[in-house]
C-alpha cells in the first residue's frame, strides 16, 4: 500500500508538470574543403574562337584593341573577365577577354557582333572591318 500512496497523490489536484523545451539547434552550412594549390592551379582554360576576318582581334591584350578600335562604348570587367564594345553605323562589335591561365593578363577569345539598326547577328569579320575603316 505504501507504494500506491505517491502514485495516488500524484493524481490528485495540484497543477500537472510542465514540460520545457530547448529551442532548436541551429543547422550549421556545410564545410567547403579549403582550396589547395593544386586545385587553384586547375583553372579552366578559355576556349577560344577562330574564325576568318579576327586576325588581329582573337589573341590580342586590352591595350591593343584600343589602339585598333578607338574608344569603347562599354567596358566591363567582372571577375577575371573584361568585355569591350565598340558601335559603328553598321554594326556593335562585342570582344570578350579572358586569362589564358591563373593570374595571366586577358586576352581576346570570343567576338560577337550585330547589326547597330536591329540587333541581329551579322559576320563577325566584316563587322571588324567595318570597325577598322573607321
């Protein structure tokens, strides 16, 4: 009988136990492995675009284009990537650089080119030339 007594005074009036909860645990963000020389040194190399009429264009430094084509409309540098565009009458000449390898200075490898009047695509040599006329 002794050991019915605390279970039937426990049953009997008084306020029940109150059950606290610990907040959640933050989730920690997964752990990116650190970056090795070897896996600095993997970096992707541009592919880069031959077609006729770029002779001049595709290879060349920042410096270069801009003594060949005058004064960029827009020059844009995001990241390691740096996009020139020059407009004439004819035709906008977009010149994207890239860096042959880790910390080499961009270079030309991809040229897109459209008609100034309505946007749609045009041969890239002749709008280089049509450029280069002035």
């Amino acid at each position: 009988m002794l050991l019915c007594a605390p279970l039937a005074l426990a049953g009997c009036g008084g306020e029940a136990p109150r059950v606290v909860s610990a907040p959640p645990k933050p989730v920690a963000a997964p752990r990116k492995p650190p970056v090795t020389a070897k896996a600095a040194a993997a970096v992707p190399q541009p592919e880069v675009m031959h077609l006729p009429g770029l002779g001049g264009v595709i290879g060349a430094r920042a410096g270069a284009l801009l003594q060949e084509f005058g004064t960029p409309r827009i020059d844009l540098t995001e990241g390691d990537v740096r996009k020139l565009q020059f407009a004439g009458t004819q035709c906008v000449l977009d010149i994207y650089l890239y860096p042959p390898g880790a910390g080499g200075e961009p270079v030309a490898t991809h040229v897109d080119a459209r008609r100034a009047s309505d946007g749609k695509d045009v041969d890239r040599g002749q709008c280089v030339a049509a450029l280069r006329k002035g």
